[in-house]
C-alpha cells in the first residue's frame, strides 16, 4: 500500500499539477464519487522499470488492488474545503466514512498502447486480470440501483451493522453482532434501513465482437459486461463501437443453476473504463492533424479521386464502384434541402432520404466481399453481417428478458446497430424470403445504408436483372444502384489484374496510386465532415431533368426512369457536393450522378452496350471526355488518358483508335509527338 499512497501523493501530470490529489479533494468535497487510475500515469510516474513489478501485480490481480487503492485514498483523503449541508444524509455519510463502508469507486484504466483484445483472446488464463476489449454493444439494460452496503438496525440493542455486498445475490444478516446482544445472549433482530444503505447505479451491456475480428465462417461472440457508479450511461445506444477496460471475473451460478453448474461458472468483464472507439458522426472529434490534412485535401481539386481510389486499394479496378461507395459512407440521412421546385413537384415523397442503397451482385471471387468489409472498416458506424445467417429478427429487433431486470426488453439486430451508419449484408440471396421483407420499410425509411453482394451463380445476361437476382421488384425498386461484376475475357485486364494482385502479396501494400493514399482515419474523417454540413442547394432543374431525359432516350434497354431513380440521383448529386465540401450541386456533381446510374446501368447489360453504339471507341471517348470535364481540364496528357481508359478495361491501341477518329472530327488536336490531348 506504500507504493500506492507514494504515486498518488506525489504523481504530477504534464503541466505540474498534483493530479490526484486535485480529484481526491473532490471526493472530499463530494464533488466526485470515482478515482480513476490511468496505468499509463503510473509507467509514466517511475518509468517501467521501478514500478514494473507493482504493474504486473496490479494487472494480474486488479481487484485485490482495488482494495489496496481504497485503503491509500482513505488514508491520503483531505478534510472537506468546502462546506455542504448538515442534514441526516450527512451524518449518515460521517457514520459510513468512519466504518469504512463509504470508500470512493476506484477505476483502473489500462494503458491504451497496442491494440486492443478482442473476446475471442480473453481465456480463463485472464481470470482476475485487467484487459482491455473492443467490441461493439448489442444491448444495454435500463440503469437499476445495485446495494453496496446493506446497512441494520438492531431493534434490541440499536447497534448499526454493516454488511459489504459483492454479488449481485446475498444472504440478509438474521443475528445481531454487537457484544450487548452476545452478552445477554440474545440474537437480537437487525432490521435492513434501505435509506441507510449504499446503493450503486448498475447497468449491464451486452458486447459483441467486431466483425473484421470474427474468422470467416464463424459465429461472433459475446461478453456482458458490468457497469457500477459512474461509468453507467457511458454506452450510450445499442451500435456503439466502444473499447472497454475492466477486470475479467467469473460470475457463480444461482439457485438451480448452480446444481446444475456445479463447478462451472459463467464470465464477465467489470468495466472500469469505457472508450468510445467510432462515434456517431456528429460527436466525432477530429485529431489536430487530421483537420490539416482535410483542409489540405478540400483545397485539392482531384479529392473525389483521391478518395474512391483510397478505398481499398489493394482491390484492382472496380473504381466507380469505390466511387459510390465512398459517396455511400458520406452521405447523410438528411433530408436533402434546398432543391429548386421545379426538381420537387416531380416528386411525390415529401422526405427526401439523404442515404443511398448499393445492390453488388457478381460472379464468385470478384471481390465484392473484400468491397464490403473495407467499407465497413472505413464508415464511422459499420456492422457487416451475412444472409446466410441472419433472420429477420437477427436484423432488425427481437424482444427479450433483461437477465438484469427481468423485464422484456427490444435488443437490437444489425440494422439497428448499424443505425445512422452502413449495414452490409454480404450473400443476401441466401436469407429467406419472408426474413428478407423485414428490410423493405428499413430501407425505405432510409436509417441504414445497405451494401448487398448477391451470387446468381453464373449471371445470364441474356434475361433482366430481375429474373437473374430473384430478388422481388418491390425490394430492388429500393436500391438506388445494382451493380453486376462479372469476370470477363479481357487479356489486358486480367494482364494487370494479375500484376496488381502480385504486387500486394509481395509487398504487402497496394501499387503507387499517384498520390499518397489516404488513411483510414482520414477518409472516415472525410465521410464524416460534409456529413455536418446543412443540406446542399438543388441545381436548375431544368439541366437535371433534361439531362436524365437524354439519357433516358439512349438505346440502353430496361433504362426508364422512376421518381426513385430521379430521388437517387438527388441523393448521389448532394454527396458529390458534400465530398468537394460545397454547399450548392454543380454541374459536374449531377454529370458524375449520372454517370455513375448509367455505369451502373451498363454493368447490368453489358453486352447491350454494343447495341447502345457505346462500342469501345466511342466509350473510350466519353471516358476522357467526361474525366477532363471533372477535372475541368481541356488539356490532358497521353498518360492521363491511358490512365483513365485503362481502369476501364480498354487497351492503348483503343486509345490511339480513338484519338485519331476523334481528331479527323475536329473534336481534340492531338501533340504529334507527345500524344498529348487538347480539347478545341
Ligand atoms: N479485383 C481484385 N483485386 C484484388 N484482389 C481480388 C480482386 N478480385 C478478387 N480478389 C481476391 O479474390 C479473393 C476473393 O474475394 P472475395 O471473397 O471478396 O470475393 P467474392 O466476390 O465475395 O466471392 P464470393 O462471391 O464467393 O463470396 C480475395 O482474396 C480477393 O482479395
């Protein structure tokens, strides 16, 4: 206890102050109830070496150090500088105080260096110890009173009893044990005084491991975990990714169970710290660095690209994929505001969701789960789930009985922790029809991105995405992309394909882009900002509605427009201008909205694309063209060109084909030795 009394007396924090001395004067003058010990304070305090051996003490029987702390603080506790109120609450406390009942909750908080464990690390070899757990919470009871200290009255002789509860059960006193009582050989008749006792707000959570700790084809686990005094109300919602620090104890069985039990016991973590690791977007605090590097990167005229190709950059091609999906994680589920009338008369929906809905479907091995989990990865609120294991209740809500307050309860499934984020469902085919209808309304009320890789098994593009996904009407109406990846021959693609992939598993790290990618840490701060700004003004109606006309009337089949279609390309429209950090949609945000429909479009009916005339000349033009109209460049280089065409699957000779046909039109004069591009 020495030790303990030294660091708390004479630790000083970075500016000098004498840190916990300052709280223990607070708990003095009941200000505060709870000393949190960070171990990081006490390395610091002597370095590892001196303390080393308290540390490993203290980490491998925490609570046996929470005693040891409590017993320091009450020998270091100041007198009151503060006076408070002499009423019979306090005499109350003045009585706890000198039993030695009334102790201050003392926390310890693990060092936060290295990486967290997950549950699926914590074994019974940790029993007792203090660890550290990522997860994401599942369920969370109401806040209930737990009793600390069950305090008596003898109503023979009047002496006070005190008894210390450490389980959520105990046996109430039934014999006085005061020396009147044992002289007159009496058992006396302590009568429990609720108001006396010490009670401890309590609340119970349910946490579940993430889902990039969970190996492929297993089951997520899950931890309960015990909340005391001050760290309730901590976890606010169900959904909340949070780092937990806590002692990790087994929990007797009772009553039937513990027959039936035996020597068995369950586990459960007795929190003394709680981080919250992804917030929801408005509580997000960005680091120092990552406001430069954003306010760098909003200056930046190429951020859209810098952003999509960020996104998992170890995945060859598939950037308009990554483009949606970047603008999927930025979007908001605000309304989108401001839209000129024109634009709304057209449409029937008084709310106009700001979330966007992805449909990935493609041929095995394509990377559409790899999409998924980066995305997940990067959203500051991402629960990813399978189809093949989920039911309809596992999505949405079940109702339960809490274990803490035996009343039923809603525990909320993946769409509901993913609230306010990005739920993926990966195999989404494989749910069962009527588990899949829980999702209609969810969609439609648009409180969850949905990112669906579906396996028709081979993809016939002979018959319409319908008839190949299986998915019902109502259910596709919803999603305001469908994007097919079907593995086709293309010997340049596969060529670069396999050169990119090489390069990964050599390296472990994705080929140069051009620029630096960007962090995790950044793109999530980058899909967080425009997430705060205030809904985005519309563009001229008339450019929006013309140019969906236009687009509309192009030989592509099966491409009619909805009022949905019209509503996503609203919602795609306001996340381009939130990416750029503008308050108004240019042009170029709706050219690149529909650019990204009609992609979508042409992935589903590929082969059709000859039929559209968009053969390969012809695409490979409008790839640059609408490439140097997002870059308002009206020169652009040969090797930008063959950049820009070759992530679309084309070839160099398709370029040069390209160049010279164009150029016998007059369209772009062409550097006879450099090969360089300029629009006339
Ligand atoms: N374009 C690509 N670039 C890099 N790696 C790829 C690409 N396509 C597939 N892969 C690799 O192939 C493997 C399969 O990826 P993934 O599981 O995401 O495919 P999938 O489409 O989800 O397959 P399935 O439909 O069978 O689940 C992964 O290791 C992935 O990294």
């Amino acid at each position: 206890m020495s030790l303990a009394k030294e660091f708390l007396a004479n630790f000083t924090d970075a500016n000098g102050g004498a840190k916990y001395l300052e709280i223990l004067q607070e708990v003095a003058n009941r200000k505060s109830r709870a000393i949190q010990v960070a171990l990081q304070d006490i390395i610091n305090y002597k370095g590892l070496d001196e303390f080393h051996e308290f540390m490993t003490r203290l980490t491998e029987n925490t609570r046996r150090y929470v005693s040891i702390f409590s017993s320091a603080i009450d020998e270091l506790l100041p007198e009151p500088t503060e006076a408070f109120p002499d009423d019979d609450h306090d005499i109350l406390m003045t009585q706890r105080a000198e039993n030695g009942t009334d102790n201050a909750d003392v926390y310890f908080k693990a060092p936060s260096k290295g990486r967290p464990s997950t549950i699926r690390e914590v074994k019974a070899s940790h029993i007792g110890q203090l660890v550290r757990i990522a997860g994401i919470v599942t369920h969370c009871s109401d806040v209930k009173p737990l009793m600390a200290v069950a305090v008596y009255t003898c109503e023979d002789c009047g002496h006070e009893i005190y008894q210390e509860v450490t389980s959520r059960v105990f046996m109430p006193l039934f014999k006085c044990s005061s020396s009147r009582c044992r002289v007159n050989s009496k058992a006396g008749n302590p009568i429990l005084q609720l108001r006396a006792s010490k009670f401890l707000k309590f609340q119970e959570a349910k946490m579940q491991e993430l889902a990039e700790h969970v190996p492929k084809g297993h089951i997520p686990r899950s931890m309960t975990v015990h909340l005391r005094g001050e760290l309730t109300r901590k976890v606010v919602a169900p959904g909340d990714v949070v780092e937990f620090s806590g002692i990790f104890l087994p929990i007797p069985y009772t009553g039937f169970k513990a027959l039936r039990a035996g020597l068995v016991a369950d586990t459960y973590l007795e929190a003394t710290a709680v981080t919250h690791f992804k917030k929801k977007y408005e509580e997000y605090e960005f680091q120092k660095d990552e406001e430069e590097q954003i306010t760098r990167l909003a200056e930046d005229g190429d951020i859209y690209n810098k952003l999509s190709r960020s996104l998992a950059p170890e995945i060859y091609g598939h950037e308009d994929i990554k483009s949606f999906a970047s603008l999927a994680c930025g979007c908001s589920s605000q309304a989108v505001k401001g839209w000129d009338e024109d634009v709304l008369k057209h449409i029937a929906f008084i709310y106009i969701r700001g979330d966007v809905h992805i449909c990935l479907m493609g041929d095995p091995g394509v990377a559409k789960s790899q999409l998924l989990k980066h995305i997940i990865n990067v959203a500051p609120r991402g629960v990813y789930t399978t189809g093949k294991g989920s039911s309809g209740v596992g999505l949405t809500a079940a109702v339960m009985r809490d274990q803490v307050t035996n009343e039923m309860v809603l525990e909320g499934g993946a769409l509901v922790l993913a609230d306010m984020g990005i739920c993926a469902i990966d195999e989404f085919d494989k749910m069962d029809e009527s588990d899949r209808t829980a999702i209609h309304e969810v969609m439609e009320q648009q409180t969850l991105f949905l990112l669906q890789p579906i396996q028709p098994g081979r993809y016939d593009l002979r018959r319409t995405p319908a008839k190949n996904i299986n998915l019902p009407p109502a259910l596709l109406s919803r999603f305001d992309l469908l994007w097919l990846i079907l593995v086709r021959a293309d010997m340049d693609s596969d060529l670069e394909l396999a050169k990119h992939v090489l390069h990964v598993h050599q390296t472990q790290e994705s080929p140069a882009l051009g620029f630096e990618p960007l962090e995790t840490n950044i793109l999530r701060c980058e899909e967080i900002i425009p997430i705060r700004s205030t809904g985005v003004r519309g563009v001229h109606s008339n450019s929006l509605l013309e140019h969906q006309a236009r687009r509309t009337k192009s030989k592509t089949p099966h491409s009619y427009t909805t009022v949905r279609t019209l509503l996503s390309i609203l919602r795609i429209s306001a996340a381009l201008a939130r990416l750029r950090f503008s308050e108004s949609v240019a042009q170029s945000d709706v050219d690149e909205a529909l650019r990204l429909m009609q992609m979508s479009k042409i992935s589903l009916y590929a082969d059709d694309r000859q039929k559209a005339g968009l053969d390969a000349i012809s695409d490979t033009y409008s790839i640059i063209r609408d490439e140097a109209a997002r870059s308002n460049k009206t020169h652009v280089s040969y090797a930008n060109a063959l950049n820009w065409i070759s992530r679309k699957g084309y070839s160099e000779a398709q370029l040069k084909e390209c160049l010279e046909e164009y150029a016998a039109l007059n369209v772009w004069q062409i550097d006879p030795n450099t090969f360089d591009i300029r629009f006339i």
